[in-house]
C-alpha cells in the first residue's frame, strides 16, 4: 500500500472507521507467514505502529497460532533532533 494512502487512512477519526481498510495489511501478513518457514516471524518498524495499527494487530494475529511482542525502542530526544537535521528533515 502506497505510504500516502496509508496515512490518508489512518488520518479519519475514529479509527474504528478504516479498521476494515487497514486490516488488509494484516491479511497481506498472513499471507506471507503463511508461506513462510515455521518459525518465522514478521518486524513492522513504524514508528507510528501503536496508533495507527496495533488495534488491528490484537484483533487478527490471536494466541496461540501468532505470539505478538512489542518492542519500543526509545532515543535521547537531541540525537532524534541530530538525525532529522542530519538528513534535512524540516526547516531548521
């Protein structure tokens, strides 16, 4: 899904209304796991992962066929201000 319809759904409030829209990923997902070596695993890396998507991924992937684990990786606010900089991100 293009990164700007992605965002575009995730924008209409409440989120309840583009549930249906955003469970298509889960189901892409699915589809790869279910392809995939037994013991694989799927990484989703947005930062944006619990407000735009973990609602979905509670409701589709449920013990005991999907173990879900988030992780929350947190950096010092200065070196996230250092890499935006870095890669031009923003008028600073």
């Amino acid at each position: 899904m293009p990164q700007t319809a992605w965002h575009d759904l995730t924008l209409s409030l409440p989120l309840s209304a583009s549930y249906p829209k955003r469970k298509a990923k889960a189901a892409t997902i699915k589809a790869f796991l279910s392809k995939a070596p037994p013991g694989a695993s799927y990484s989703e890396t947005s930062l944006n992962f619990i407000t735009q998507f973990a609602d979905v991924v509670v409701g589709e992937f449920r013990p005991p066929r999907y173990r879900i684990s988030v992780v929350k990786l947190e950096r010092h606010p200065a070196k996230v201000l250092h890499s935006m900089i870095a890669v031009g991100y923003g008028n600073f």
